[in-house]
C-alpha cells in the first residue's frame, strides 16, 4: 500500500530553480532517508510534502490519516511548557496523553519546564513527542539528529527507531549524512543538483536488526559511497 | 546590596527632587509657587470638596478610553501587519491619524457627538488608536514564518493559532504600547475633561486656574501622577513578568 506519492515537475523561488523533475513512492511502514549534501533542497522539497508551501508544479498525495513533521529546528512555542505544546495540538489527545509521550522519549520529568529552558537535546525529543502525539501514518524529519552531541545524538536516533518500530507508520527523514541514513532507513533516495533531482533511489541491503551494528552500517557506507562518510 | 539598591534610588532621586523644589519656593516666596506643604494643605481641603470623587471620574475615563484603545488599535494593527494589501490600502490613513493633533479629534468630537461622555471617551480613544496600531503592526511584520507553519502542519484552527501563537509573540509589542499608552491617555483626558467635562482632574485644574490656585492645581496633579504610578506597579508589571516566564 502507498502512504505517500510524490511527482514534482518543478519548483522556483523568483527565477532560481530549486528542485527539478522527481517522482518517488513511500509504501506504508516504509522508512526512506532523503539523502543530499546541505542547500540542496530537502527542507523545500519537506516542505511541498508536508502542504506548507502550496507553490509548486507537481502533485502530492498524501494519505488519509494524519502527517506529522518534525522540523529540523524543534519548532516548540517557547511561550507553553513541554507538555502543553503537545496538548495544545488538536488531534494530540490532551494532557495525560502528552504526558506520556514525553515519558516514552525520557521527558516525563522536565514535562513542565519552558522550551528554552531544557537542552536541544530535550527540545528535539520534545518535538518528536509532538509529532507521535497526532498518531501519525507519515512522518516527515528533517535533519533529525543535526547538532546534537554524538551522545545525545545516538540516543536520538534510539528513541527515532523506537518509536518507527512501535507506532509502524512511514518515515521520510532528510539528511545529509550517508551513515545516518544507512542506520535508520529501509531505502536510500539521493538528491543531486542543482536544480535538485533524483540522482539513485536504492533499497538497503541491511534488515531493521543488521542497522543497530555501526560496524555494519560502516562497511555498506564505504561500499556505497567509498570511504566518505 | 542589587535589589535592595534598585528599590531605593528611584526614592533618593524622588526626595532630591522634592528638597529643590522646597529651596527654590522658600527662596522665592512667590503665591505662585508654593512650597510642598502648601500643596498638602491644599490637598487637605480639596478632600473635603470631592478631591477623590473627581480622581475617580478621571481614572474612569482613562480606563474606558484606554481598554477601547488597546483592542481596536490591536486589531488593527494586526491586520495591517499581517496583510500586505490591508497595509498598503490603510497604511497612509494611519500616518494621517498619528499626525493629527489631539486638540483637532476633541474639538470635532464635541462638535460632531455634543458635549456628552460618549464623545469625550472617543474623542481620547482615537487619539490612541493610530499609536497602538502602529506599535502591534511592527510586532505583527515579525511574525515567525516558523511558527506559522508548524501550526498549519498540526491543524491548529484560526482560534488556536491566535491564543497559542499570535498573541504570545506580540506581547512585547502590547506591553510597549500599553505603557506608553496609559501616559498618553491621561495626559489627553485631562483636556477632554478641560474643555466639555464637569468633572475630573482636568475640570478641576481648569477651575483653580481661573483663581490662579497653584497649590490646588499641583495636588491633583500629583494625585494622579501617584494613581498612574501605582497602575504601572501593581498591574503593568505583574503582568509582564507573568507574559515573560518561560524566557531564559
């Protein structure tokens, strides 16, 4: 089954052509990293998927059940407490549920504090929070684990697979970096440019449990893409 | 030492002020400019006349101009920011409302409503309207795109947007022109007051004017000073620091 179709013919802002001719399908439960170098165009390609930015030539289909995104900044109002910018969304399912989403992301404790006052680290997971809140079927991340510390990064990209695994729904996740794709994705789509186009759209060879090994994800990483990171 | 510092030299500056101004009335024994004790016993007799009752009337008029002002000039002002046409059809008519003399908007509301309390609150609120306006437009230009669209990607309605993530960023912006707001409106009340009012703080200077009362004029003057001074404290403040909680 298809969570999410996407076929873009173009996209500009002015006379400055971002993104070119792509086409690519999500299947349901499917994890799929967007992979390119940074300026390329993930956030703006993010953006037209997630119906932000309605100004494109090209179709999306997005399925019926909610999207949710996860921003590659954590997006939180600093102005609510953890817990009530979770509930505050209107599908979220109120406080108690929000509280135990913070909970399931390590957050149960710092659930009344004011964003700007717990580490990014925390903000991440709390914007994580958010988007498992709505009960998702797609999930857009862009850059999810960019400019955390290697630890708080690492237990990041737990608490992300974690949580896929869990809830089972589809995940498109935008990176610029080849073993974090490997590590958390079924399948690999890489944008060239620009203007930005689907350069290769490969299937990992590494199942869900094969992942979790950084000495696997390594090899495939320098198989792939020689001894690059 | 820090806090306690910072209590005590608004009170110093406050007592220097009321030392030179004791020199200079003693020095020059002029009948009009007397001394603070003077201004207290004067104060004492107008209690006896209905001192309070016309520093009611007075914060009244302030209070209804200055609620109807901060909604209408908010409202606008968020429209103007908010919508690039809105702002380009109705921004020279908010130049023209800035620059238009308070004593113009009062006379034409007497003139256009009669001598009546209706006019006299209009009169002040659209003085106030414009500065309000322009203040929230600026804070509503500087809307987070960010914000904006995390709140589409989440279907917050137009009512969940306005509570959880317009009004929260524009609160600076409230504050600003509240407080510049309450000393403008008072200041204009009084000449409402002046001219079509018979009542209030500036019907009462406008009387001992006419007698060349100083002392009289000077102890409604300063009780007001005090009532604005005390909203400040006791509301403004608060209520910022409450609106400020979650920074760092």
């Amino acid at each position: 089954m298809t969570a999410l179709s996407v076929d873009i013919q173009s996209k500009c802002f002015g006379s400055h052509q971002v993104l070119g001719p792509m086409a690519f399908e999500i299947a349901a439960g499917e994890r799929v990293a967007l992979l390119g170098p940074s300026g390329i165009g993930k956030s703006t390609l993010m953006g037209l998927i997630a119906g932000t930015d309605p100004v494109f030539d090209g179709r999306v289909s997005r399925p019926n059940g909610q999207i949710a995104m996860v921003f590659q900044t954590p997006r939180l109002l600093p102005w609510r407490t953890l817990v009530q910018n979770i509930a505050l969304i209107p599908d979220a399912g109120g406080e108690p549920t929000a509280r135990a989403r913070l909970a399931e992301v390590g957050l149960a404790d710092a659930a009344d504090q004011y964003p700007e006052k717990v580490s990014l680290g925390m903000q991440r997971r709390a914007a994580l929070a958010r988007a498992l809140a709505v009960e998702p079927s797609v999930i857009l991340m862009d850059e999810p684990l960019v400019s955390l510390d290697p630890a708080s990064a690492q237990a990041m990209r737990g608490l992300l697979t974690e949580a896929l695994d869990r809830t089972g729904a589809s995940a498109l996740i935008a990176t610029h970096n080849r073993a974090e794709a490997l590590a958390l994705c079924d399948r690999v789509l890489e944008l060239d440019g620009p203007p930005a186009t689907l350069r290769k759209d490969r299937a990992s060879p590494l199942d869900r449990t094969r992942r979790a090994d950084a000495a696997a994800v390594d090899a495939l990483c320098r198989e792939w893409y020689g001894d690059v990171r | 030492m820090g806090r306690g510092q910072s209590a005590v030299w608004p009170l110093v500056s406050l007592a220097g002020l009321v030392a030179l101004w004791t020199l200079c009335s003693s020095v020059l024994q002029l009948d009009t400019l007397p001394g603070p004790l003077e201004v207290v016993r004067a104060a004492q007799i107008e209690i006896a006349q209905g001192y309070f009752g016309h520093l009611g009337a007075t914060l009244l008029r302030v209070t209804a101009a200055f609620v109807i002002a901060m909604a209408i000039g908010s409202a606008i002002g968020i429209a103007l920011g908010m919508s690039a046409d809105a702002n380009r059809i109705f921004g020279g008519w908010l130049v023209l409302f800035l620059n238009l003399p308070a004593l113009v908007t009062i006379i034409l509301c007497y003139v256009w409503f009669g001598l009546t309390e209706v006019a006299a609150i209009t009169a002040v609120s659209i003085n106030k309207i414009p500065n309000v306006a322009a203040t929230v437009r600026e804070g509503a230009r500087a809307l987070s795109k960010d914000l904006a669209e995390m709140a589409a990607v989440y279907r917050l309605d137009w009512r969940e947007r306005l509570i959880h993530v317009v009004l929260p960023q524009l609160a600076p912006f409230f504050a600003a022109a509240a407080r510049n707001g309450l000393a403008l409106v008072w200041k204009i009340v009084l000449v409402v007051e002046l001219l079509g009012r018979t009542n209030g703080v500036g019907f009462e200077i406008y009387a001992h004017f006419q007698l060349f009362d100083v002392a009289a004029i000077l102890a409604y003057a300063l009780g007001f000073i005090v009532v604005v001074q005390a909203i400040e404290l006791l509301v403004l403040e608060p209520w910022e620091r409450a609106a400020n909680r979650w920074r760092r």
